[in-house]
C-alpha cells in the first residue's frame, strides 16, 4: 500500500524538512554569500566569442559574472561555516565549464584540471576529494548547459581524489562534467573548501559559477536568547588603505563587525547568518553600503581596501546561535559606534609600530618594527634605524650592526602560519608592510596564523643582532626615540616607556607621529595592507584621477570608473588603452571625469590584460564641493587665497604635466617661494585632512 502525506501533514510531523542554502558564492553577490579568497585567476562576465568554442556562449551560469582560470594556476579559498550540527543531508556544488580561445582545437587536456578540497578543522588540513581534467587524447570543451556529466563523490578523507575526465576531445556533452556534488558527512560541524585550477596554455580556460553549501535542517529554527554584554574598548591602528581593529568582546558566543562610510543605524537580522570579509565591500551588507568584515568568537580583523584619508564607522554586534541561518539571535540595543580615519601621509615610508615589550624574556631578539613603505621602491640598503638602545642598523657605515635575511626563519614562520605570508625581497615593493625584526634569529616562532589564508606577502628583515638586551629601553622616565633615514628621507617617532603596559606591548603613530598604546599577550601584530598609487584631486569643476604602475605585464588598458558603492552601479569614465603592455619601469597615468555628480563620488580603477582578466584597485572617494581655494603668481612669490597650514603638501607641474618640484608645508602662511617659467603651471594641493585638489596658475614675469 502506497502513503502519500500532503505538505501540510509533513510539516505537523516534523520529520522531512526542506533544503536550505547555507552559503553560496555566485560571483555576483547572491546571498547568503559564501565569502573568498582568491590566488591566480579572475572573475569574467560576458560571453565567449564566435571563433572560441563554445562559441558565442555566456561564460556563466547566473547573472552576469563567473571566476576564471587561464594560462595559470589558481585557488580559491573559501572561508569556514561552523554552526552545521543541526543540518542533515549535506552537500558542497558547483557548476564548471571548459573553453577553447580563439579556435576550435584548444581546451582541457590531461594536465588541465579542477580539485575540490574539503577541511573539517577550520583549514588547517584538506583532503582532495574530487578532481575533474580534460581529455587524455586531445583537448575538450563543454558549456554548463550542453555538458550534462556530473562529477560527484562522497567524502571520504583518504585525500586520494576521485578523479572524471573526458573520454575524448571536442565538443563533451554527456562526459562534459559541468556539475561537482560532493556529499559530506553529517557528523561534520564545520567546512572549509578549497577549489584549486590549473590551466596551462593561453588558448583554454576554466570557469568557474554557483558554488553553494547546502544541507537539510533537522529541527525547526528557533532564535535563543540574545547576548546581554556589548563588545566595548574598541581601538584601531590605521594605515593607508588598511586599519587593525580590536576590542573587548561581549558574552555572546560570536560576534560579526561591520563597516561603512556612515554612522549607519542598520541592524542584523535573526536567523542570519552573514559572510565576512576583511577587504571592504566584499562581505555580506547589513543595509546598504554597510559591510561585515568579521564574523566568529575573535576580537580582532585587518581590514583592507579602503580608501586613504578617509573616515569610516564600525559597530560589533554580540549573537548566540549554533545552526547557520537558523537560530542565530543578535543583541542590537546600545551599540558602540567607533570611527577611525585612515592616514592620509602615504608617499614615504612610515614607521606605523613598534612591539616595544617582547613576550618572552629575550628582548634583544623578539621586537619588532612595522613600517608601512611608500609610493616607491625600498631597497634595504636604504634603510637606517637608530634604536634607542644598542645602535643603528644599515648596511653603510653600521659596522657589524647590518640588515638582511633569514631564510630558514621566513620558512618557520610561513609553516606555523600556514600560508606563504612572509617574504625577503630586496627592493621591497610599493605600498607594502615591512617587518623588521631587532635579532638575526628571534628565540620562538611568532604565530601568525589568525592571517591565513592571505593572497598579501609582507616583508621580513632582520638585525644582525644576537644581544638579548633590549632595543627599546622600554623602563623608566622620560621618551624615547627611533630614528630612521628611508632613502634620504627621515621619520622618527617618541614614545613614552612608562606608558608601556608590559610584554606584548605595541606602540602604534598616526601620521604626525602621536603615540597609542595597546598590550597584545601574543605579540602578533595583525598584518594587512594593499596599496595602489591611484588618487583622486579637484581641477576646477572637473575630476582628476591619477596611478602609477610599477611594471606591467601583458596589460591591454585601464577603465577608469566612476562607482556607486551603495547600488552597486557604475559608469566608465575613460578608456586609456596601453601600447607597449609589458614593463618593468615606472609609469604615470590620468584622467580626467568632466561630469562629476555634486558631492561625492567614487572611483575605481580596472585593469583588463590580452587575455580578458580583470583586476580592481581599490575604491577612492572624493567631495566635489570646492574648497575655493585660489591662488596668483608674483615674481617669484605664488599667494595663496587660503592660507596653507601645517602638514599641507604642495606638488608643482608644468602644462605638460613633469612635475616641477614638491615640498611640504612646515608653518602657516599664504606665501610660497616658488619660480616658475611663463605660461600655465598646475599645483596639486594635498591638505592634511588627505584631501587633494589640483588648481591652475597663470604666470608672466
């Protein structure tokens, strides 16, 4: 006898419930999101062409964008969901296309191919669960909707991959695995996935779309009681287009902290769960514009790509619950709201730390300097420091007292970590975090694994010290000093030792060199920084936009955009196609927006290369409003119609755009010593608030 039970009676019973969609990661910002990090590869959007096969075909499956994987290798790493006890028939699926570029022969042979990678212990191990290639004989293709094979498996944790490939070349339908279906265990409380691509020929791609976790929910979801402690102290170390942010957590079981450009009045909602993402705008939003760049039982996040000189505003919001999306319940009433302003002084390198207390009890060889570098370059040989106590370290006239590597060391601290997150590089980078460790070989491995995964590299250099005495003097009265010469360029920041709060404890400087105070008992300083030379300034009514390139490699051109971060909207303001593509000098670019809306607005800068893959700098905000500043030339004399103050930085150009001279502004005053030749000059006017504004000159002598 067959049982049919109506809906209705199936949900009094209880005892089949529908599935849910934990997390999913489309690309194109479906919720509830599944946040990422990615290394190698891109997102793309639009369709193939009508010489690629498949031919003139959406290289995604919904909306409008897919990630991409061509000529490289690249990982995708997706952040863990915990609160999974409460799910039952559990599964991790994604939809998988291969391409051939340009002709109907290219595309996915043997070594081409596509791991799943699954962890249970937060992605501190994985096991390679499903692997999908192309063709042993030949190259194939295949479309999401005309590759009908479904490569699926159940876990088993051996990290021995079941493997499914084409059994021959060309066009794949019902062997054109365009599904991966891992079933998981329903013990698991937690996942982490991992999805590695490799691709070897610029003619063939993999896409990548729909990535989704989901489970059937086993009891009815019931939000518990809200925790009845707020987060409190919440203090912050700002860099350019980063800041460390830490507090005193409250007494729920975890917490999510969100971002925004407002002092937001958004609150969370019950049952929700949200994705958290430390680079700003990326993470799941609580009203618009309002981005979660944390969620779990930690007090502390880096958060990256924002904006120099900007204000921004933070909250913490204290939740209970163990089932995702399910009885999560959060405390919204009488919430901190923080505010920190990022450093606008982003041009030469800047001491932004110093771990002035060591934990353990060797000083000498476990302190720390954090710098954040410039706009340009910095070899090591550059590189002076004069410590309060026990010398100056540089590699020219210190004696003995030099800077270098440690090789062995970096490895130490990359295996604990986790992840490739230190390196030795001589010149560093650009815009980079440089870490400068006071003993040739610290006593104990700093763990930084709370970092990892990180698509960031961050520099190590070492003292040639092997003294236990300490560098810092961190005892008794008065202040003390650190000296520092960076290409010519000197920085030096005071402290105060009585105000040091024992081991582990960090002097953090904002840009004029203000000292703040803050204990960390494990003597990790939180990493993070991405940094792009791209500004934005006033040229009477119009936008200028200007970035510098470093090197360039197989580069096509530069979209410059004007974007509404809120409606997720944009516009392009100008193409700039490059000719060359391919450099390792330095290169300056602008443009100009004619057609700025009033009051603010941003900016984003795309990078598209021969192959089609995209990158996207960082967001840049600028106020339209004129500060009527103005300015006339008098043999010699250049007078300003507003004074310029303090911390104010002058760049001057010829009609050509070379610039003439820079120097920054030391005391008040509406007059400035400058020759020029006849004809017009452009001033770049950077104020100590981060604001910039380029004005014109007219000069006769």
């Amino acid at each position: 006898m067959k049982l049919f039970l109506s809906s209705s009676l199936l949900f009094l019973f209880g005892s089949i419930s529908a599935q849910t969609t934990i997390a999913t990661q489309d690309f194109d910002g479906g919720t509830p999101v599944w946040g990422y990090s990615n290394t190698g590869g891109a997102t793309v959007t639009g369709n193939s062409a009508a010489g690629d096969r498949p031919a003139s075909s959406t290289v995604y499956t919904s909306a409008t964008t897919a990630f991409g994987t061509i000529n490289t290798t690249s990982t995708l790493t997706f952040t863990n969901i915990s609160g999974l006890a409460s799910y039952t028939t559990k599964y991790v699926e994604f939809r998988l296309a291969s391409w051939s570029i340009g002709s109907t022969g290219n595309g996915a042979e043997a070594s081409d191919a596509v791991n799943l990678d699954i962890s249970f212990d937060g992605g501190a191990t994985y096991s390679n669960e499903i692997q999908v290639t192309g063709s042993s004989t030949s190259n194939a293709y295949w479309h999401y909707s005309t590759g009908t094979g479904l490569a699926t498996a159940v876990y088993d944790g051996n990290n021995t991959a079941t493997n499914f490939a084409p059994t021959g070349s060309g066009n794949r339908t019902t062997d054109g695995y365009s599904t991966v279906h891992l079933d998981l265990p329903n013990s698991c409380t937690q996942v982490q996935i991992r999805i590695r691509s490799n691709n070897n020929a610029a003619a063939e791609r993999w896409t990548i779309d729909n990535v989704k976790l989901i489970g059937t929910l086993s009891t009815p979801c019931s939000p518990g009681a809200a925790p009845t402690t707020n987060a409190s102290a919440i203090i912050s170390t700002d860099f350019c287009t980063s800041s460390q942010l830490s507090f005193t957590a409250g007494n729920g079981a975890n917490r999510i902290g969100v971002i925004s450009l407002t002092n937001f009045s958004n609150t969370p909602v019950n049952g929700t769960s949200y994705a958290a993402n430390a680079s700003y705008g990326s993470g799941s939003t609580i009203g618009a514009g309002n981005y979660v760049v944390m969620n779990g039982s930690g007090n502390t996040v880096t958060v990256t790509g924002l904006s120099s000189g900007t204000t921004y505003y933070f909250k913490v919001f204290e939740y209970n619950g163990t089932s995702v999306n399910c009885d999560e319940s959060y405390q919204i009433t009488s919430v901190a709201t923080y505010s920190f302003t990022t450093q606008s002084n982003c041009n030469t390198p800047q001491i932004r730390s110093i771990l002035a207390d060591a934990c353990s009890s060797v000083e000498g060889l476990d302190e720390q300097v954090i710098i954040e570098n410039g706009a340009n370059p910095l070899s090591v040989n550059s590189i002076s420091l004069a410590f309060p106590s026990g010398g100056t370290y540089c590699n020219s006239g210190c004696g003995t007292n030099t800077l270098g590597n440690n090789a062995a060391y970096i490895a130490q601290l990359n295996t604990l970590a986790g992840c490739a997150l230190f390196t030795y590089a001589d010149p560093i980078p650009a815009g980079q975090i440089i870490v400068v460790f006071t003993g040739q070989t610290p006593s104990y491995v700093f763990d930084y694994s709370p970092q990892c995964p990180s698509t960031q590299q961050y520099y190590a250099v070492f003292c040639n010290n092997t003294s236990t005495a300490g560098r810092f003097a961190n005892s008794g009265t008065g202040t003390r000093t650190l000296d520092a010469i960076f290409s010519g360029t000197n920085e030096s920041v005071t402290y105060a030792p009585n105000s040091l709060g024992g081991n582990g404890s960090f002097i953090d400087f904002d840009d004029p060199g203000n000292p703040t105070y803050h204990v960390d008992p494990t003597c990790i300083y939180p990493l993070g920084i991405e940094l792009l030379n791209w500004q934005a300034s006033m040229m009477d009514n119009d936008v200028l936009l200007t970035w510098t390139t470093l090197s360039e490699t197989n580069l096509n051109q530069f979209e410059v955009l004007n974007v509404d971060p809120y409606n997720k909207t944009e516009q392009v303001v100008q193409t700039i196609y490059v000719e060359e593509g391919n450099s390792n000098s330095r290169k300056e670019y602008s443009a100009v927006d004619p057609n700025p809306n009033p009051g603010m607005n941003y900016y984003q800068l795309l990078s598209v290369d021969r192959d089609g893959k995209q990158q996207r700098s960082e967001i840049i905000a600028i106020n339209t409003q004129s500060s009527e500043q103005y300015a006339r030339y008098n043999s010699g004399t250049i007078i300003f119609g507003k004074a310029l103050k303090k911390g104010d930085a002058l760049t001057f150009y010829n009609c050509e755009g070379k610039e003439i001279s820079s120097f920054d502004i030391h005391e008040a005053s509406n007059f400035v010593e400058q020759e020029l030749s006849n004809g017009v000059a452009l001033i770049r006017i950077t104020y100590r608030n981060g604001f910039s504004e380029v004005i014109r000159l007219l000069v006769t002598n």
